[in-house]
C-alpha cells in the first residue's frame, strides 16, 4: 500500500470514528435557555421580589444510550446562599421514548408532561418548575439543567419526597447525563 493510500484511508477512519462519536453524544439543547447565557426573565420566578413569569424553558435532548429505560430532569443552583444549593426543578419517570419538554411544561395545572411523568418538591416547597430569583445585587447564579438516562422504568418517590430523595434514587440508576449551565442575576 503505498503512502498516499495509507494516509487517506487513516483520514477517512479518523472521520468516521468523529462522526460516530458525535453521532451518539448526549446533549440536551433549549430554543430558550442558551448556556452561558443570561435565562430570559420570563423563566425567572414570580415573586419574593422577582417579576418573571414563572415559565419553565423548552428542553430538547438526543443520543441518549440504547439502554435507556426512562429520564429524569433537574434543575439546580450551587450558588444560592443556603449552605446546600436550590433545586429548581424535578421532574422524574419520564418516558424513554420521550426527547423534548414544551416550555410551561413545569407548571403541574397545564398538564404538559409525558404520561407517567412525576414532579418532585423543588426547595419553594412544592412540585413543579420554580424559576431563577437569586438575592438583588448577588454574583450571577448558575442553574444546572440536566437530564439523566436512567436505567429503569420509574423510580418509587413518596408523595411528599424531597429533591434530595429523588437525587438519590436517580443516581443510583443513571447510566448518561448531559447538562446545559445558563445564568441569571438581578
């Protein structure tokens, strides 16, 4: 084999394992929330002095692994000042055939979850998607939006569990994650 053909047949092997390896990448995307970005106010909490609308953001994710038997999604702040963080979000038991959340999706009156799918309590004390109100004037708060491939059909949370719980239980069964971290301040 002479020297150009093995250089060529090297490149082509190098841009299909590329290719495959993006092909099967885990991400989760939003046409709401950009990472690294400002979260736009519409997602941001309504109340204890902020004025969103309370809206949680679509979410879209892809290449989870062939095994994946159900989803659970969190959203959560490292930097609010609790000593432990705020969880924004829990939602849990999501189907696996399922690849995307509508924007509102968190609010459990509209009904726009996959059937099957659970809200746990977030730390405002309730189910349900509670958006972005970090203290005036703090350093811009971080909020982890991620997604888990578990590998199990539901995972069994009392009505009134804990975000705490639900983390518990999600790890122990995960086999992928992907995350997308906005930001938001006031």
């Amino acid at each position: 084999m002479s020297r150009t053909t093995s250089r060529t047949l090297l490149l082509a092997m190098m841009a299909f394992s590329a290719a495959g390896a993006q092909k099967g990448k885990f991400t989760l995307t939003s046409p709401d929330v950009h990472a690294g970005q400002k979260i736009p106010n519409t997602h941001a909490f309504n109340g204890m002095g902020c004025t969103g609308t309370n809206t949680s953001p679509a979410l879209e994710w892809s290449g989870a692994p062939a095994n994946t038997k159900s989803f659970a999604l969190t959203i959560y702040d490292p930097d609010a000042p609790t000593g432990s963080g705020w969880w924004h979000w829990v939602v849990y038991n999501i189907p696996a055939g399922t690849t995307k959340l509508a924007a509102g999706a968190g609010d459990p009156a509209k009904n726009l979850l996959p059937a099957g799918a659970k809200q746990g309590n977030t730390d405002f004390g309730a189910p349900g998607y509670g958006g972005p109100c970090p203290p005036p004037g703090d350093k811009p708060h971080h909020y982890h939006f991620t997604i888990y491939a578990l590998d199990t059909d539901k995972i069994d949370i009392p009505a009134n569990g804990t975000a705490a719980m639900v983390g518990f239980n999600l790890h122990a069964h995960t086999i992928a994650k992907a995350e997308l971290t906005a930001l938001y301040s006031r």
